[in-house]
C-alpha cells in the first residue's frame, strides 16, 4: 500500500542505542533498571503526573492499574466503543465487565450511561473512560460523580498522551497510556501508567507479579518495562513536540475544509492533541464504504479502528454484561472511519490524499 494507514515514529537507533551502556555495564536490563526509573523521571517532568511507571504495554499497565484498585470479582463498567484490550484486561484482572453506551457527541462513555447501568447491575468497583482517537476531553462532571459514589476510576488513554502539562484537576488522574508503534509516541511496544504516588506504587508491585515480600505475593503479572523500550521511551519523549507539530500541519494541510457538511462529525483541525488518527463519522455504513472502497483504488489505507463494538465482536468465555441501550456506540462501531496521518511527508503527498479524499467525499455526498 503506497498511503498506509500507519507510519510508525519508532526513534531510531542512533537516538537511544548509547543510553543502554549503562545496562550493560552493570548487567541489569530489567526488574527496575536505572534507565527505567529516569524514564519514569522524564515522564513525570514532561506532563506533571504526581507519579509514572513503564509497562511493557498499554494492556498489562491496565491489569495492573486494575489490580491496584482491587477489582477481582466485582463489576467495572467499560465503554462499547473501545479497543479489545480494555475489555480483555478486566477479564485478565478478574472483574466482571460491564458494557456501557457512549455519548454521540464525544464517542466516549458518559455520565448517563454509567447511571444507566448503576440502574441495571448496582454501582460498580470501577469505571474505565477510554480517551478514544486522542482526545482529552473534560470529564469533571463523571469525575465528581464517582468520587461521590466512591467508585474507582481509570482512563485506558492509550493514544492520548497529554502534550501540555497536567493541571491541579487532572495530575491524580489515574491513566494508562501506549506506546505502541501505531501510536503518534511510539516506541514499538511499551506503555506507560499515571496516577497518585500510592497508587503507582501499588501499581509497579502488580507488575511485579504481586510480590509485597521474598516470601509472599498477591494478583498480578508481569507487567515490566525492560531497558532497551525505556531507552526508546525517553528518545521517543524527547522527540514528542517535533512529532505532534508535524502531525498537526499534515492534518491541517490535508484535511481542512473538507467533511464541513452537516451531519459529518470529526474532531476539530485545530485540537491541542497528539494525532495518532484522523476519524470522520459518516451518516451510514453505505457511505463510508464508499468512502474507503475510493481510497483504496488511490492506495490509500482507511480503517475502522474501534470496530467490531465490545457487544458485538467479543465471542470469549468469560462473564460480560450488557446495558439495555447501546445505540450510540453501535452507530460509531459502523460509521467512524479513521484515515491516515503522518509525521513524514511531502506536499505532493498531502496534495494527493488530500485530493482523493476530496474525490471520494463527492461520491458520498453524491448519493
């Protein structure tokens, strides 16, 4: 495929190689390492986190975030309209997950959704928001509520890496991040957790395998960060403004203007936020294959991303349950198409998706 859907910002070698001598020269690459904990270090001093951890991925960092908050056997209220790792990690944590619509506006779980399943199944041990497409949306209404209900709360904010410094409302915040290649920070694969000091704290042991002695341990897994993605971490991290500027112009000279018809709901051009993806929600399912099939004869690679929806594409063993209205999100499953967006371009590139995606909006609109 000439336009994929991903080019991924993996740091190369010569950025971080030199930062594994320490590594070898005392021969610890894991388990706490030196360059782990100034990972961790740059972390907090890059976005003002109360405290951070490296986790091998953005899956195991939620198991063990989950862990933290002591969720086995209980209920945790997760969105439909998210990636199969938020359900599998409360699964894998060993809580009973719970189904929950998003609001149509945002794409994310909502404040009436969640009292809509409290109404259904009773007030749940957790509740995890996914920050979808890399938004960071203010939750301060949901927020009050559950800490109101003394109900636990996590963000599974795997490509919604914050670019500007957390404030006094959200520096608490308990939030696990990616580093996946496919992700705009992206270190091949890695992930990163945030949150109080007591609670990473709690989260590094769950990682740990749930050690809390030599002779003792509790739920977990192993969930560490090794020294060669930490070194690629803090490269990767130094690299992050330059990244996310190039991303915002290539989305700004690409796709400005176009989806500007009522009815075609996309995230503002001009959002302060780290582009990993560009979704645009079409008014059918029709359209966007359409849509996508065009793009596909211009070599250009779209993609459903949170499709197939939890309800629908999960056909497991484990206990899942459903609230009774789960339209909103079943319409985004079917009618958000996510297109590309680059750190690496040239103008003649921009100009030539840009001109496709033009091509292939007429056709919808031609309906």
């Amino acid at each position: 495929m000439k336009y994929p859907l991903i080019r991924p910002d993996v740091p190369e070698p010569k950025f971080w190689i030199n930062q594994l001598n320490s590594a070898y020269e005392e021969s610890h690459f894991s388990n706490g390492g030196r360059i782990w904990q100034e990972f961790n270090k740059k972390v907090v001093e890059k976005i003002r986190a109360s405290a951070a951890v490296g986790v091998a991925n953005n899956t195991v960092g939620q198991v063990a975030a989950l862990h933290a908050v002591e969720i086995s056997d209980q209920l945790v209220f997760i969105s439909n309209f998210t990636f199969p790792a938020t359900l599998q990690a409360v699964h894998m944590a060993g809580g009973i997950p719970v189904i929950c619509d998003t609001d149509d506006w945002s794409w994310e779980i909502s404040l009436d959704s969640v009292k809509s399943g409290i109404k259904m199944f009773g007030k749940p041990k957790a509740v995890v928001v996914t920050r979808v497409f890399g938004q960071r949306l203010n939750h301060a209404e949901l927020i009050d509520f559950l800490a109101s209900e003394n109900i636990e709360l996590i963000f599974d904010s795997a490509a919604a890496f914050p670019l500007a410094e957390l404030n006094k409302n959200t520096e608490t915040l308990r939030e696990v991040y990616s580093l996946h290649a496919t992700k705009a920070f992206g270190i091949g694969e890695g992930g990163i957790v945030t949150g109080p000091d007591r609670f990473i704290k709690s989260v590094w042991k769950h990682s740990n395998f749930g050690f809390t002695s030599p002779d003792e341990f509790s739920d977990g897994n192993n969930a560490k960060m090794d020294e060669f993605a930490a070194a690629r971490g803090i490269a990767a991290l130094d690299k992050l403004p330059e990244t996310s500027e190039k991303r915002k112009k290539f989305i700004k000279d690409t796709y400005s203007g176009i989806f500007e018809s009522s009815g075609y709901r996309h995230i503002d051009i001009n959002s302060d936020q780290l582009w990993s993806l560009f979704p645009v929600q079409f008014k059918q399912n029709e359209e966007l294959s359409i849509f996508s099939n065009h793009l596909l004869q211009k070599e250009i690679l779209s993609k459903k991303y949170y499709s197939p929806s939890m309800s629908k594409g999960y056909k497991g063993n484990a206990k899942m349950l459903l609230t009774d209205d789960l339209r909103n999100s079943e319409n985004a499953a079917n009618t958000v198409l996510c297109l590309p967006v680059y750190s690496t371009f040239t103008s003649e590139e921009t100009e030539y998706i840009r001109e496709s995606v033009k091509e292939a909006f007429e056709k919808v609109m031609d309906l």
